[in-house]
C-alpha cells in the first residue's frame, strides 16, 4: 500500500529554480564574469541551500560584493524567471484530486526561490508538506533527508515512493527501503506508479 508520495521538484514539476543552467543564464544577461560569480557561489551554495544564509546574503555575497549598474530586485526577478512548470505539475495536481496519497516535496532549494515557486505555481495547492533543504539544514542525497522525510510525515520506507529526475539522490531512497521512480516523463510516472 503506497500511503506518501515524495516528489523532487526542479526537473519533475518545474525547471530547476538555480542550477548550472539558469545560473550561467542569469550571469550573462547581467554581463557578469562567469568564473568569478561561479568560485563565489560553490563557496556558499551549501549554506543557500539548507537554510544558512539569506537571498540577500547570498546575493551580497555572489553578485553585489562591488556596485552594478542593476538593482537587487532586478537580479531576482531574473532568478525567478528561471522556473517554468513541466508536464509533471499536471499529474501532480491529478494525484494529488484523487484523494489516494499523502503527498509531499523532498526537494532541494533556498528558501526564498522555494517559496517563490510553491506561491507562483500553486504547489500549496497540490501538497500537504513541504520538506525543502531549505527548511530542513540538510539535502538530498544526504540520508538524513531521506529519514526526516519518513519520520515527518510518519510514513514506513515500504509505504513510501520517492520520484526524482537523478538517480543519484534514489539511491539512498533505496537502501532506506523506500520504493523510487526515475523520473523521466509524466507518462512513464504514471505507468510505474499503476505497476
Ligand atoms: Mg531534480
């Protein structure tokens, strides 16, 4: 019996909020240097990334170290501009109406551009928790993740299936014993979970 539902979120329901890709896009349309924005933000993407350090601090620390000929605000509103939905965002919300899951995030995001994305897509709508590196001091594929995850929303590893676009973060899912699915498109999500 399948009682929770984990879902990542950059790569299955939206775009990834801040990774390599929407990062080096960002940096560009600034005319930032790339290598030099890059060393700083590997410096303090952990501290970002599990609740650490502020938007703001991040930004003073990454972009706003010297002045720029652009504002605070206009850097972020390129940032958020970044996460688009997927397809998987439909069959969420088809989970999430038929009424048979518990359903949460287990996601990896600042708390800012978590926040940004649960408001400007309707996550609030579709899941009951949301359990963001963010929040939570840890990240996937920590295995600390993965147990927060089970104890928080009082789950046993059988009854749970955790769906993610990187093998990577299911292989400790697995050895934890909960089931996974390789997300790969809304399709083939919804054929594994009917099996
Ligand atoms: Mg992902």
């Amino acid at each position: 019996m399948v009682k929770t539902l984990f879902f990542d979120v950059g790569g299955v329901l939206l775009t990834n909020g801040w990774d390599r890709v929407s990062r080096r896009h960002c940096v560009d349309s600034f005319g930032l240097d790339w290598e030099e924005f890059s060393d700083r933000h590997d410096f303090v993407a952990d501290a970002f990334e599990t609740g650490r350090m502020t938007l703001e601090s991040y930004l003073e620390r990454t972009v706003f170290y010297r002045g720029r000929p652009f504002t605070r605000d206009d850097f972020v509103a390129a940032m958020r501009a970044e996460s688009q939905p997927l397809e998987g965002l439909g069959l969420a919300e088809e989970l999430a109406a038929s009424g048979q899951y518990f359903m949460a995030t287990l996601n990896n995001e600042s708390r800012e551009l978590h926040e940004h994305r649960v408001e400007a897509f309707g996550l609030d709508e579709i899941f009951g928790v949301f359990l963001t590196s963010g929040y939570l001091g840890v990240k996937k594929p920590d295995e600390a993740m993965f147990r927060l995850a089970l104890d928080l929303t009082h789950t046993e590893p059988e009854d749970a299936v955790f769906i993610d676009d990187r093998a990577l973060n299911l292989e400790c899912a697995d050895l934890l014993g909960m089931r996974t699915i390789l997300y790969t498109s809304a399709d083939h999500l919804r054929d594994e979970l009917r099996s």
